[in-house]
C-alpha cells in the first residue's frame, strides 16, 4: 500500500476509534505500532546509512503449522495427520530460515496444540510480523490429485475448489470463536480493512508468484494454475503480507508417502526459505530503484 493512503487510513481508523464507532481494538493496536515503526523509516530517510556499513535488521516470519489439537486436519489413507506433518516440516523451516541470520521465525503454535485462525492472525500482527506463511497438507476426492498449491485471500472466493477449501479450512474457527471482524454488521468496518488489506493483498499476491517459481525451479511437482485465491480467515490480517501453502495431498498416495519422508521435508524447507530469500530479495531490489 502506498505510504500516503496508508497513513489516511490510519487518520481514519484512530478517528473512528476515538469516536468508538465499533472498530475492534485489535485491529486499532497494530495500526499504531505500523505508523511508529513508519515514522522510525521516514526518520532515517534523511541521514542514510552506507549500505555497506548498515547490518539489515532481520525479518521476522510468522509460520503457522496448520491445524492442532483436537483438530488433526487432513488424513492420510496411512493414517497420516496433517497437523503432525505440517508440524514437523514448520520447525525443519525454521531452522532453514534462521541458519543464514536474515530473519526471526515465529511459530504460532509451539506443539501439538489447538489455536483459533483468528489467534493465529493476531499473534503475527501483535508480533509485527514481516511476512505470514501458513503451511498446510490438503485432501481431495480424487485420489491421484497431487502436487503444491499456494493461496492468497481473495475478496469472494470465486474458483468454486477454492471456496470448498476455505469452508474447510475455516470450519475449525466456528469452535472457538476469535475476533470476528467478518461477522461484524459494521459497513464502515469492513470497508477499512478492505482498504488496508489491498496493499497487504498486493504483496501477498507477489509472495505467492514467488513461492510458485521458486517451488517450480526447486523441482516441487505443482498443481495446475498453482495460485489460487479464497476466503481463508488466516490470510486476512490488513498488515502482514501472508500466503497459505498446501505441501501436497495427503489423499494421494505418493503425495502422503512423501510428506512423512525426511528428505523430503528437507526439499520443502529448503524450497520454502529460497522463496522467502527471493520475495525480500526482489522487494528491497525495487526500493532502490
Ligand atoms: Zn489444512
């Protein structure tokens, strides 16, 4: 998002909580921190550190192993559960990520727990996250469909799969109900964070062309028209660029053999940290441009 429209929205947003027209106090919290750390960036604008000089502070990344708890997500015919493989291929990332130095990695759940999508959305903002990457491991009807698949949020999920997912992903949410902005009557509400959300949308939408090259050059078998676009309510945080990634099929034999083997996990990991090298690589290209 363009720095003015963002700073307006922030104007906006600080207006209509002072006013208490309804806006969800977690969603006034990041803005503030955003538009400090903004004022931080602009400030440093005018005395430029040589670039040889200055250590990159590192990014911090939010990995959110999906599912967890009493919610085991996908099953595999080998009785495969897609919450322990997510889990383990989410830890093997973090080590990948945070071998080079470059980044922090957050995970959102430290173990074989249950959190809210909405919790998940939150902790990554609360965090100040750079980037949000949740992984998961899919299911179809159809058992020879295979391969990666990467998703953005999308105002209506029209691809109709698409839709199917996001109700399947999104049902666990209806148990323990988070913030749910969604749900709010509030026209004014949802407008804003549409609004801020564009920008965010944008920038997911190049992390997740990012992820699809970068799987394709890694060697990583992809489904057809591998970005797709849905409703998933762990993509809609209005600040955090964030992609949600399907490793495979756990429906598909091969796909699930796979998933459990360590190597395997390894080449995804790897394949994983490379896109992340790839998207701050290309983002911080274009700034000095
Ligand atoms: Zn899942």
């Amino acid at each position: 998002m363009p720095d003015f429209r963002r700073r307006e929205l922030l104007a906006v947003l600080a207006g209509l909580t002072a006013f208490g027209l309804g806006m969800a106090e977690a969603w006034a919290a990041p803005g503030k921190s955003t538009k400090s750390k903004r004022q931080a960036t602009r400030k440093s604008v005018g005395k430029p550190t040589p670039p040889t000089l200055a250590k990159p502070k590192p990014k911090l990344i939010v990995l959110d192993p999906g599912h967890g708890g009493r919610d085991p997500g996908a099953l595999g015919a080998r009785g495969t559960q897609e919450k322990k493989v997510v889990f383990t291929i989410a830890m093997e990332v973090q080590r990948e990520l945070q071998a080079g130095g470059r980044y922090r990695v957050l995970l959102t759940r430290s173990g074989d727990s249950y959190v809210a999508l909405r919790e998940r959305v939150a902790r990554a903002q609360a965090a100040k996250a750079d980037l949000f990457l949740s992984l998961h491991a899919d299911s179809h009807d159809n058992p020879d469909v295979r391969g990666a698949s990467v998703y953005t949020l999308s105002e209506e999920a029209s691809d109709r799969e698409a839709a199917a997912l996001a109700a399947r992903e999104n049902r666990a949410d209806a148990v323990v109900s988070g913030m749910r902005l969604a749900d709010k009557p509030d026209n004014v509400a949802q407008t804003l964070v549409a609004m801020s959300q564009r920008g965010t949308v944008n920038e997911s939408r190049r992390l997740a062309e990012t992820i699809v090259a970068t799987f394709a050059k890694n060697g990583v078998r992809l489904l057809p028209r591998t970005h797709r676009q849905a409703g998933f309510a762990v993509l809609t945080s209005p600040e955090v660029p964030a992609a949600l990634v399907e490793l495979g099929y756990l429906s598909n034999p091969q796909d699930e053999k796979l998933l459990t083997v360590r190597q395997h996990q390894i080449s995804l990991a790897r394949a994983l940290r490379a896109s992340v090298d790839a998207y701050f690589g290309a983002a911080s290209a274009t700034r000095k441009a």
